[in-house]
C-alpha cells in the first residue's frame, strides 16, 4: 500500500503503455464498440464472451501458437496450473468453436469484444492493453466467405465514421511455396521471404537465377490491385505458388464486382502478424492514421470430426479500438442540465425521460446558476424550463 505521504505522481503512475480513459472518450468507445457490435449482428454473427484469463494450454492451442512471446501468465491458486491472460481473442473464439459449439451447424459466424493484454506494445501500438472487436466464420472455405468477411469490415468502419479505409490484400504462403517449388534450402528461403517481407531491396539485387527475378519482382507488385495483378501475371511461378495466386484472383475479381469502390492494395511479400494463417491475409488501414487498424484472414480451427481431417478453414477479422478511435472525429461534449436542491422527484424524471443527463444539488446554495457553471453544468432547469447557463 502506498504511504498516504507519498507523492502523488508516484501514486498515480501507470505502467507503459497502459493508461486511464475518462469521461467522454470512454463513453465515446463504448458507444463505438455497441454500434461495431450491431453491426456484426446485422450480418448474422452471434456475440460470445470468452473470459479474461484461461488455462495456458488452451490459449496457445491453434491461432494462440504465435502469440505466446506476447502473454502474461499466472498460477491459479486454485488448480495450481500456469493460467495466461488473453492477448488475442482469435484463438478464444477458435476453441468456443470446436468444443462448446462443436455440434453447431456450419458455417458458424460468431463475434467478440473485449480488453486484451500484452507483454509488451510495439513501435505503431505503444498500447498494451485495449479493446478488440472481431467476427469469426468458421466452417467455409469459399470466396464468398473472404467476400462476406472483408464487405463487413467496411460496413463497420463506414458504420462507426471511418468511410475511406482501404485493404492490403497478403498471401503469407507464397513465397515460401515458389521457394519450395524451385528447390531452395531453408536457409536460402529464408533469407528470400525476410528481404521480402522487410522490403529491402539491396538484399533481393544479390539474388541471382530465377528467384532474384522473382522476389524482386514480387517486390515491385506492392501497390495497388491491378499494379500487382499485371506484375504476377507475366510471372512464371511453381505450381503450388500459381494456386495461391489463382485464389487472390478470383477475389480481386469478385471484389471488383460487388465493391468496385472498395480501395484494394496486394502486398504479395508481407508475412508479419500472419504466420498461423493458411490463406489470404489483410490489413486494414485509414488515411492519417499510424499502422494498421485491423487485421484478417484464412486459419484452420481444430474439429477432431471434421471432413477436413481434424481441422476446418475460419475466416475473420479483428479490430483495434485504440487506432480505430484515432480514425474517428472528436466526440460531441457531453451536456448536462443542473437541477438545483429540492426538485420534485416527478420532475426530475420528466428532464430525464427527455433524454436529458442531471445533475442534481444535494443541498442549497445562495446561486443555483453560479453551481451550476462551478459544476460545468451547460443547462440549469428555472421555473419549470431548461434554461442555458450564461458564459463567464
């Protein structure tokens, strides 16, 4: 406990990156967060509710797997097993899927939000802890499904007043396909896929044969749709890499119709943040703001009876409350009508049921009006009348 003499900065300082959210912005992302929620429920995604903390193992079962650098962990008292906080609700929703809801028709479509916790934050998101709001349709590996997923996640944005964001499209098993297909080492293909992945071109020019021409090519797709389609067109790829390629077309074509507006960018080389996933990837972007405000894309979820042979395909997105609300306008001020001492109890309800916010007295004073201004009151409610309190 601290001394009652300490001081006071020392008292209330916070750990980095976590930080307090007061009055207006956190009732502004609460009232985000309900519209993000109505809107994935318009879509027929069903809201489930996982806990903070969970047993260690079940964390890191699935999409958790690449996220365990990332979780704090605890011993539970009570079973004496090593417990983790969440720092992802992907893998959570993953393990409602095939355990609670195992026997649940498919495709199932669920949806999730809720404070998440990490290790540490990073260079684009000093955060540690935030809110993350996401949908999960598990059960499908159809276009449509990519096609459902992505038209969501723009409606949700233009929804919560975020209308211009744009997509980067990714294929994370790429590169490591054409690598395969041409014969190269682990060693090599490594190499191949971090130059890539970190952009640097001086490494791709000391690549010599068929995969220096192919990666730095790959590089200079980077950009928009079409950009990247006309480059990879005129690539000759390995089998397995030109099925992959094959998928990202049949999207491309299938956005084009149904969402020509939609601002859709390829970025065949990233990997980063999509290493558990087994198809198409994105990104989720708005303009002025740091880094990306959501993540998605293809994963396999564990079904021990599955036709899939254990697993089935998911296809989701998540995002991130913290950059989403940077995205937004600044949120109206709060109004408030002062109600001075003694009123009537029935009046008091009228001013609310009105849609009115109080504040009442909770004794007399000599100036109701001054009071209310001390209080930052907008409104004073005289002689039966909301009346605006006067500046000054």
């Amino acid at each position: 406990m601290p001394n009652i003499n300490d001081d006071i900065t020392e008292i209330t300082l916070l750990p980095e990156g976590l930080h307090d959210t007061l009055a207006c912005a956190a009732e502004y992302q609460a009232d985000i967060v309900e519209k993000i929620r109505q809107c994935f429920a318009s879509y027929g995604y069903e809201r489930v509710v996982p806990p903070l903390l969970e047993f260690e193992e079940s964390l890191l079962r699935g999409p958790g797997k690449a996220q365990t650098r990332h979780m704090f962990r605890v011993m539970d008292p009570v079973s004496q097993r090593m417990m983790a906080v969440r720092n992802d609700m992907t893998g959570q929703v993953a393990r409602i899927a095939h355990s609670r809801l195992h026997n649940a028709p498919r495709p199932l479509r669920l949806s999730y939000s809720g404070d998440v916790l990490r290790v540490r934050g990073t260079q684009l998101r000093p955060e540690r802890e935030f809110t993350q709001a996401g949908v999960e349709l598990i059960g499908s590996d159809s276009a449509e499904a990519y096609v459902e997923i992505i038209l969501l996640a723009r409606d949700v944005l233009r929804t919560v007043g975020a209308p211009h964001a744009s997509i980067d499209l990714t294929m994370p098993l790429l590169v490591p396909a054409i690598c395969r297909g041409l014969g190269l080492g682990k060693k090599e293909s490594k190499v191949v896929r971090e130059a890539l992945n970190a952009k640097d071109i001086a490494l791709l020019e000391n690549l010599d044969g068929d995969i220096g021409e192919i990666s730095r090519k790959l590089l200079s797709a980077a950009g928009s749709a079409h950009k990247a389609a006309a480059i990879i067109d005129g690539l000759t790829l390995p089998d397995e890499a030109a099925v992959i390629y094959a998928e990202l077309k049949t999207l491309l074509a299938r956005l084009e119709d149904v969402a020509p507006d939609l601002n859709v960018t390829v970025d065949p080389g990233e990997y980063s943040g999509f290493e558990f996933q087994t198809g198409i990837g994105f990104s989720l972007f708005v303009p002025g703001v740091r880094g990306e405000i959501g993540r998605g894309g293809r994963y396999l979820v564990e079904r021990k009876s599955s036709p899939h042979g254990g697993n089935e395909p998911a296809t989701g997105f998540s995002l991130y409350l913290d950059s989403v609300m940077r995205a937004l306008p600044l949120p109206a001020e709060i109004t408030y009508v002062y109600c001075p001492f003694g009123l009537e109890m029935a009046e008091l309800s009228k001013i609310r049921q009105g849609g009115h916010r109080t504040i009442c007295g909770l004794e007399p004073v000599e100036d109701d009006r001054a009071e209310a201004k001390r209080l930052k009151c907008q409104y004073i409610w005289q002689r039966g009348n909301i009346m605006k309190t006067l500046k000054g």
